[in-house]
C-alpha cells in the first residue's frame, strides 16, 4: 500500500479511537453555546433564528478549528520527539509526506467535528448559518490553516511544554484579540484592525458575518476569504521548507 495512505489512515485511526479529542472538541464548544443560550434566555429570535445561538455558534466553530490543532501537536510531539523518532528515521519515507498524512488526517477530523457543531446548532438550537458555501468554504480553509499552525509549531519546537504554550497563546489570542472573547479591548485604530483583519479568527467571523449571516455584502465576504487563503498558503509553504530542511521530522 502507498506510504502516504499508511500514514494517513494510521493517524485518522489515532484521532478517532482517542475518546478525549472528539469528546473535548465536540462536546465543549456545544456546551458553551448551551451555556451562552441559557444565560440570554430571553434573546430576540429573528425570523425563527435564536440571535445569541447564532452568534455563540459561529465563535464556538471557529474557535475550536484551531483548537483541533492540539491533537496534531500532542501527535507529532510524541512521535517525532521521543524514542520512536529513532525507528521512524530508519523508514524509506520523507518528513514531508509524513507531516502531510498527518495533516490531512487531522483535518479531516477537524472537519467532521466542525460539521456535527452545525449540524446540532442548526437543528436544535434555531441557529441561522446563512450563506452555504460561503460558510463551507471558510471553515474548510480555517480548518487546514489550524493544522498548519500545529504542525509548524511542532516543527520549531524541542520542548512539548513549549509547543502548546504557543499554541495556546495563539488560540486564546486570536480570541481576545478580536473581541469575542472578553469584548472590544478599546476604540483606537489598533484594536479596530485586529477585531476586523488582524487575527484569522477576526477575519473567518466578519467573512461568515458579511455573507447574510448579519449583513449582506458578498464584497466584504470575499475579501476576508482571500485573505484567509493567502496566509494559509504562505503557512503551507512554510511547513513543506522547515520539513524539508530537516533530516526527520
């Protein structure tokens, strides 16, 4: 069988029979939304739609992309810095279609997760999704660059407590940053540029938010998508020069 389908069905296989991951990033982002409609029980509906659901659900999505990014990290880590690291050399297989199995099986995972949060929020929750292709086509995108991120953080890293305290700050940061974590953190021009283009988070939710999601300006959706694409291209490119670089991964 091709190497590349080993690794990729090895690292799908791993993703899934850990029960912590899809319990953690399934279950939580739907329950903070539960939270979020229970405290605002009395949200405006509009057209049917419940206004807070809607709100918390489009975060909650976003958010927990690049939280996903733990599981490919915690992998990599564990793998390619320990013992195995020894045995994985001695195979006839470049770093740099193992990161891409790994990557892919990831976000594979990262998707599936995503797409039961729409779903469940769509269905029971009275959450307005707007647009969807719009939507698909940022989510699909968020979704690879947060295991871009992972995988580029594990690549720079020795240390595995070093490499989730990055991406920890950067997951947290993206969320306070744009604000919708703990709110606006001023009115000057620097606040203004990360909450509406200085974070992906900030980019992906006024891209979902443009596409008739609150406002309907296609122009502003299309903009925000691009730049979207842009960085995680310029972040796939990164990944594929550090993997290549290296001996192993």
């Amino acid at each position: 069988m091709n190497s590349f389908l080993v690794i990729f069905k090895h690292y799908t296989k791993r993703s899934w029979m850990d029960i912590i991951g899809p319990l953690m990033f399934t279950l939580m982002p739907i329950g903070i939304i539960v939270f979020n409609i229970l405290g605002n029980s009395d949200a405006e509906m509009e057209n049917g739609y419940n206004i807070v659901a809607t709100g918390a659900s489009a975060v909650m999505l976003i958010a927990f992309q690049f939280f996903c990014g733990q599981m490919l990290l915690h992998y990599f880590m564990k793998d390619f810095r320990s013992d195995m690291r020894f045995r994985l050399q001695s195979t006839p297989v470049s770093s740099s279609k193992f990161i891409l199995g790994a990557v892919l099986a990831s976000w594979v995972f990262s998707v599936m997760q995503g797409l039961i949060i729409i779903i469940i929020t769509a269905l029971f929750f009275n959450v307005y999704w707007a647009n969807p292709f719009i939507l698909a086509l940022i989510f699909l995108i968020v979704s690879i660059m947060s295991q871009l991120l992972a995988a580029l953080t594990a690549l720079l890293s020795s240390k595995y407590s070093t490499a989730t305290a990055i991406t920890f700050i950067y997951c947290f940061g993206f969320m306070i940053l744009s604000g919708v974590m703990i709110g606006s953190l001023g009115d000057n021009a620097v606040m203004r540029f990360f909450e509406t283009h200085g974070t992906p988070l900030s980019l992906a939710w006024r891209g979902i938010h443009y596409s008739g999601f609150i406002l309907d300006d296609m122009n502003q959706a299309w903009l925000n998508i691009s730049i979207l694409a842009i960085i995680t291209a310029v972040l796939a490119v990164a990944v594929l020069i550090v993997a290549r670089r290296r001996r192993s991964v």
